[in-house]
C-alpha cells in the first residue's frame, strides 16, 4: 500500500474510535450522573514517504489516540422526591466503599440497606468524613440531609457525608457503573459545594450534539474510504499496463 491509503485507514481507525466514543455517550444519556467523554489524539509523523507522488523523505503525519477528555460539567437536577436520592452541586462526588477500596461518584441513589447502613444502588456504603459508613439507627424512618451533608434522624445527627474533590479530575480511572478510583487522596470539598436531598444529577450529555458528531464523523469516514477506494483503484491500473507492456 502507498502512503494515501496508508494514511484514509489510519484516519478511519481513529474516526471509528471515535464513533465508539459517541455511541457510548448517546447511550448513556439517560445515565445518573454520567459524564460525557472526548478522545484526544495526536500527530504521529513518519519521515519514511515512499508515495511517487511525494518526495523521497517526506513527512507523514499520523494520528494516534493519547487519552480521553471527560466533561466534569454537572448535568440537570431532576427532583424524585426520594429522601436518599442525593444530588452534589459543585466540584465533589460522594465516597462509598467497595471490595477494591474507596471508590468516588456523582451517582446519588442511595437506600437503606438490610443492615441500616446508606448504601448505593449496587450495595457500597456511602462513607462520612472519616471513612466511616453511615448507619441509620433500627426503627428510625426520617431522614433529612441538610446542604452540607449532614444526616440526621429522629434521634438527632448520625453523621457528616464525605464531599471529596481532587485536583484534576481528568487523573480519575474510570471503574464502571458510575465509579472512579484516584491515586491521589481526595481533597474537602470547597464551600460551593452542595448536596441536594430528594434529588439525582442526569447525564450531561447533549444528545442532539452527539447525533451532529456522529453524522460528521460518518461523512469524514465516507471521504477516507474513497480514497482507499481510489487508490486501490489506480493500483490496480497501474498493474493491468505493466502486465500488457510484459
């Protein structure tokens, strides 16, 4: 294969990539506390141009993936009414514990477990300032967060939710089902940080936007394969002359 061709499929491989990308954020729309995410490429050049079109040694520029972008930007409050439905306005995620460790969300449906404690959907401990999983006493039924994270019940306060923040959010490995693990400790969230009771985050993602993204991306993927398509094409040529002039 000559250096066009080379090029349209290096091009198509990462706007497939890409595609994959999109699909995953139009499918977690819906999604609680979801983030929208962008790959981040780069240009890879090779300085080994072998293409009679272009000059012996010139430069070929590729593209590789590096990384993904996620947009830490919050989603819309939706109220449910669910008093361990909880919403964080503001830089911070809840902290609950996991049998991997300490593991950090924007996802806020929580409930009581069989044990008392506040836990979330797939069953991990929301944790207080201290490590600590938050407990709910045996009997008691009325349970009001303030903004700060405070809980208290009928018998009075029961503990303080854990508002973590870290630096640069960017670092967070993104665990699955709404988790993510730092290697870095968590930060105390600043002051304009806020929980919401009876609410939930939804996703940030622009569904008409990811549809715009998809089309575009459809329609660069059509370019780069006509010109595979055309490249073959003129190989192919170029052997049909060569086998007559033999």
């Amino acid at each position: 294969m000559e250096n066009p061709t080379y090029l349209a499929i290096n091009h198509q491989a990462a706007l497939q990539r890409q595609m994959e990308v999109i699909a995953n954020n139009i499918a977690n729309a819906s999604t609680t506390g979801f983030k929208g995410q962008r790959i981040l490429f780069a240009e890879m050049v090779n300085g080994a141009a072998s293409n009679p079109g272009l000059t012996q040694g010139a430069r070929v520029a590729f593209v590789e993936e590096v990384g993904m972008l996620r947009d830490t930007r919050e989603g819309a409050m939706v109220p449910t009414g669910n008093p361990l439905d909880l919403a964080i306005t503001g830089n911070a995620y809840f902290a609950v514990e996991t049998p991997g460790g300490t593991r950090y969300t924007r996802d806020g449906r929580f409930r009581l477990g069989n044990d008392g404690r506040i836990v979330s959907q797939d069953g991990y401990a929301l944790l207080d300032q201290g490590g600590r999983p938050l407990s709910v006493r045996p009997g008691e039924s009325r349970v009001e967060i303030s903004r700060s994270g405070r809980i208290t019940t009928e018998s009075g306060e029961i503990g303080r939710i854990q508002l973590a923040r870290f630096e640069n959010e960017q670092n967070m490995r993104s665990q699955g089902g709404g988790l993510y693990a730092s290697d870095t400790e968590p930060q105390t969230a600043e002051s304009g940080a806020e929980v919401r009771q009876g609410m939930i985050e939804g996703s940030n993602v622009q569904t008409v936007t990811e549809i715009t993204s998809m089309i575009e991306v459809l329609r660069r993927y059509q370019s780069a394969q006509r010109i595979v398509d055309t490249e073959g094409d003129r190989s192919r040529r170029t052997i049909e002359r060569l086998a007559k002039i033999g």
